[in-house]
C-alpha cells in the first residue's frame, strides 16, 4: 500500500468514525485540544527516550488528531482537508527560493535568514510573533534566541556567551544575598537563559537534555529507593550521608550497565 493510499484509509475511517461512533460525533476542536496537547507529549517523551516504536505510534495519533481537525472544519465550513495541504505545498514553495526560484544560499544560516526575511514579507509584525505564547518556558526561550539569529542580533563565539553565563552567575548571588524575592527571580531567570543561549552555540537541544537528565534522575532515584528498602526496611530512617552513598553506588552500577 502507497502512502497516498494509507493516507486516503485514514482520512475515509476517520469520515466513518465521525458519522457512526458516538464518542467521535461529539468532539470538538475544544474538546480535542488538550487531547492533542497530550499526544505531542507522549511523542517527545518517545524523542527523549530514542523509541522508534514509540514514535512511529504517536505519529500515527497526530495523523488522526490533524485529519480530525480538518474534518470538523469541514463540517463548520471554514476549510477542506485539501485547502490545508495544499496551503502548506505553497508555503513551503514560496519559503524556499532557492529550490523553487532563482535565489542563491551559502548554507543553512543563508536559508533560515531567508525564511524570516519572507514571513515579515507576510505581514508578521516581528521575527518573534510566530513564536507561540503557550510553548514551555525552555522551548520558547530557544525560538526566540534562533529568531533573533536570523537577522543577525547573535553573538559572535560561545566563549563571549559564556562569559555571560558567568556574569549572570555572579549578578544571581549577589541579589541572593539581598533576599529580595523579586529580583531573585529575575537574575535566576536571567542565568537560565543565558544558559539556553549557550547550549545552542555548543549544539545542545537544553529542552531535551534535561527531559534526559529528569528521566535517569528518576531511575537512580527509584532504584535507590528500592535497594534502601531491601537493605534497610524504612528509608524514612536513613539519613542523607546515607542514602548519598547508594546514590554513588547506584551510579556506577547504572554507568557500568549492571542494574536492573
């Protein structure tokens, strides 16, 4: 079966389960929104944990949760499952002029420079406005920071950007010191997107790092658990010197592949 064919499968069950399935019949694009929200999470959760299993089945829900959309779109009469299609072919044609026109590009820098030049072109007000408002804090602070690169308002080397890091660094102890709440807040938001600037310059995606630092946390944390148990009956009675020397263990067992 061809692409265009599975695609046509989908589209004409998901015809079928709007008409027939009770549940189905009742969903809104308000009802479906936060449904959605959960899919996109459930595949970068399957992104951060490398299963291609996991992905190739989310991607499949996406599939189903955009023909969804379109189909109630249809039926409220504001566009067609071929008007959306057809209006990301033509987009994505008149954002690269330099495979479908006579524009010349050096790199990808040269491409995505181009990309923003394009949609200001548009109508969009600024390079930021296509950043959404409800992405999570980490994800939205590399956008803005790629945006601004495209036209230009970059730094020159990672180690200008990390001598930032490090002036932020010191500006979050001395406001520390101060107890002011306020302040405390904004240097350490500062620090954070100083530092999101910096793993850019050394190739670092910081939302996924960190979704990979939470997941071994929380492996060594429960597998700390489990041994504490086993060993002492109540973890509740261990003290931090304690439970900080099966954490060391349980690293090297993790690092040499022997838990488990």
């Amino acid at each position: 079966m061809s692409y265009t064919e599975a695609f046509n499968r989908l589209v004409t069950i998901m015809d079928e389960l709007r008409e027939q399935c009770p549940w189905d019949k009742k969903q809104t694009i308000e009802t479906l929104r936060p449904l959605t929200i959960e899919e996109m999470y459930e595949l970068v959760d399957s992104i951060a944990e490398g299963d291609w299993k996991g992905i190739k089945e989310e991607l499949g829900d996406l599939f189903l949760h955009l023909v969804f959309y379109a189909r109630i779109a249809k039926e409220e009469q504001q566009f067609s499952l071929e008007e959306v299609l057809n209006g990301i072919c033509e987009k994505l044609i008149s954002r690269h002029p330099h495979i479908y026109g006579n524009v010349q590009v050096d790199d990808e820098e040269d491409v995505k420079r181009n990309w923003e030049m394009l949609k200001m072109k548009e109508g969009k007000s600024s390079v930021l406005a296509g950043v959404p408002k409800g992405l999570p804090a980490l994800v939205k602070a590399v956008r803005m920071q790629e945006k601004a690169k495209k036209i230009g308002f970059e730094w020159e080397n990672r180690e200008d950007v990390w001598k930032k890091v490090e002036e932020e660094v010191k500006e979050l102890h001395e406001v520390v010191d101060t107890g002011d709440a306020g302040k405390i807040e904004d240097e350490f938001g500062d620090v954070l997107f100083s530092l999101v600037n910096y793993a850019r310059f050394i190739h670092v995606d910081p939302e996924l790092a960190l979704e990979r630092t939470n997941i071994k946390f929380r492996e060594r944390f429960m597998l700390m658990e489990k041994i504490a148990m086993e060993r002492h009956g109540d973890i509740g009675n261990l003290g931090l010197e304690e439970l900080d020397a099966i954490w060391n263990e349980v690293k090297v067992s993790m690092r040499n592949g022997l838990a488990g």
